[in-house]
C-alpha cells in the first residue's frame, strides 16, 4: 500500500518511522510519504494561507498549492482521496478496514481555519473525522487513521489473527491479558490461564469480553454475541 500525506508541516509525521507502522514501512508492506505542500506554492514567499472572504477569524488554506501537489503526487487519480476533518464520518473499526482494501490512499491535512472549499471539490476528497472535538489540524488525525488501518493489512502485526481479536472487531471489548509472574502484589493470575487447556480459555475470554463489554460498551454489542 501506499499513503501519501499532504500537510505543512511534514515533519509531525516521525512517530510513523517507530514501532510496528516502522517496521511495516522497512519490511515494504507500506510506504508513507509525508510531502510538504508548500513546496507546490508558486507564491513569490511560499506562501499557503490567506484572510478569509466574508471576514472571520483565523487563515485558510488557499487551493493553488493544494491541488497542484494532489495532481503531482497522483496524476492518475488513483488514490481515495481523504480530508482530515470534523465534519466528515467518524473513524470505526470498519472504515479502518474498508481502507485497509485500498491501494493508494492520499490523505490531506488541514491547518488555520480549514480549506478553501474549492481545492476540496476540485481533487474529490471525501471528509473523515476522527471525533467529535476540534483539533488544531488534521496531522494528528490522519495518524490515528494510518495506525488504526494499517492494523488490518497481513504481516503488520505479529500475527494475521491478532487485529481480529481485539477490542472491537467482534462487537466486544478484548478479554484482560495477563503475563508473569503469576501473583503481583497480591493479585493472581486466574487459575483457568495457567490450565492449558484452551477450550476452557476460549471460554473464559468470551465470558470475561463479554462481561466487560455489558459493563463497559453496552452500546457497542452486535446481536449475535
Ligand atoms: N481536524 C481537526 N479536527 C479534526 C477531527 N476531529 N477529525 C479529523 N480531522 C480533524
């Protein structure tokens, strides 16, 4: 897969040089570009925001420099294009899924007040939010959209099966997790972990997801749980 992210500020993205989105990066079973869109500004100082018509507080993001670095990083138009913003549908664990299929993602992030409407209708973005709150911009979102769909693409994680087991993908919180040593402070591991026998786990960890998930999530229970 590749992920393309169009920001001002290119350098937020380091995180995703660590850990698991790293190592996904070095095995090349994803490549993220961060590009930096002022460098498509034809400008004479580079310049990417202007006053708002009709007033207003804050700099917008003008649509120059924005459409002309889409239409270089992809000619093709191949990409799901993708604006980081509140307005758009909020980030599940399907929409990180459905993204997961994809090929090319291209991702921009707004800064200031937002984007000029028409950088947005020109290149075809759809809107994606990740909350009900407003961040200061859309690099910290896109992040949590990379981390949270790259999860779901074989080999990222140690194992194929672990994305599937966890919170959420069942319509259930995951089940608590132990590791040694077997009494902390006090408390011990339950009993049915140091069994061995895996029929009993399963049960347990159902038993206990579900449980914590009533508790809780109970918004979150599908049906068939
Ligand atoms: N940009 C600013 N706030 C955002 C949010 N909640 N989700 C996605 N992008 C944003």
């Amino acid at each position: 897969m590749k992920i393309d992210v169009l920001t001002l500020f290119p350098e937020m993205f380091a995180p995703l040089k660590m850990s698991i989105i790293g190592r996904a990066e070095k095995k090349g079973i994803v490549e993220i570009n961060a590009i930096n869109i002022r460098d498509y500004s034809t400008d004479k100082h580079m310049k990417c925001d202007d006053l708002p018509y009709g007033g207003g507080a804050g700099m917008v993001m003008t649509p120059q420099p924005i459409v002309d670095c889409v239409r270089a990083v992809d000619p093709e138009n191949k990409a799901k294009r993708i604006y980081m913003s509140p307005k758009g549908r909020t980030l599940s664990v399907d929409i990180a899924k459905e993204l997961a299929k994809e090929e090319n993602l291209l991702f921009l992030c707004g800064h200031y007040e937002g984007v000029d409407e028409r950088a947005l209708e020109i290149c075809g973005f759809e809107d994606l939010s990740i909350g009900d709150y407003v961040l200061t911009g859309g690099e910290l979102a896109s992040m949590v959209v990379i981390d949270a769909l790259l999860r779901f693409l074989p080999g990222v994680l140690g194992s194929d099966a672990s994305a599937l087991d966890e919170s959420f993908s069942e319509g259930l919180l995951e089940y608590p997790q132990y590791t040694r040593p077997v009494v902390f402070e006090g408390l011990e591991v339950p009993d049915v972990l140091l069994s061995g026998h895996h029929a009993n786990i399963d049960k347990w960890r159902r038993e206990q997801a579900q449980e914590l998930t009533l508790r809780k999530r109970p918004d979150i229970i599908k049906n068939d749980n």
